[in-house]
C-alpha cells in the first residue's frame, strides 16, 4: 500500500469516526455473559454425554438441569432489560 492510499484510509476513518459513524462500545458486559453460558453449557454436554453412554438420568442431575436451563434463561432475560 502507498503512503498516499494509507493517508487516504486514514482520511477516511477519521472523517467516519468524527461524523458519528464509529461507535466504541463497552462489550465487557456480553463477554461476561457469555463466559457464564459457556459454562454452563458445557456442564450441560457433560451430563448428556453420559446420559447418552449409560442412558440413566438421576433424579439430581435432572434438577441439576432445570436449575442450569433456569440460569440460562435468566442470563438471556437480563441482556434484554439492558
């Protein structure tokens, strides 16, 4: 790339970014969010691995289920009020 073009580019951004067309946003909020979804989804994938390998569910891990659906939800419902 040409010096003339990078200054170009540059040009081009700034001009962007001053008219408003650029917006910086906090993501850190949505990070979080989705770390604790990870997580929880892969506990959930642990606990179907083995429910399909053995094809027992015990009463604890299925409350451990609906407890983990319930978080989710939660997670999924507070992103929205924002």
């Amino acid at each position: 790339m040409s010096s003339k073009c990078i200054r170009d580019t540059v040009s081009k951004v700034k001009t962007k970014y001053q008219d408003g067309y650029i917006v910086n946003t906090d993501t850190t909020p949505l990070k979080k969010q989705y770390e604790e979804m990870h997580k929880i989804g892969v506990n959930i994938n642990q606990i179907a691995k083995k429910v399909n390998s053995t094809g027992d569910l015990y009463p604890e891990e299925k409350q451990e289920l609906k407890e983990m659906v319930k978080e989710l939800w939660r997670i999924l419902r507070s992103s929205q009020l924002k």
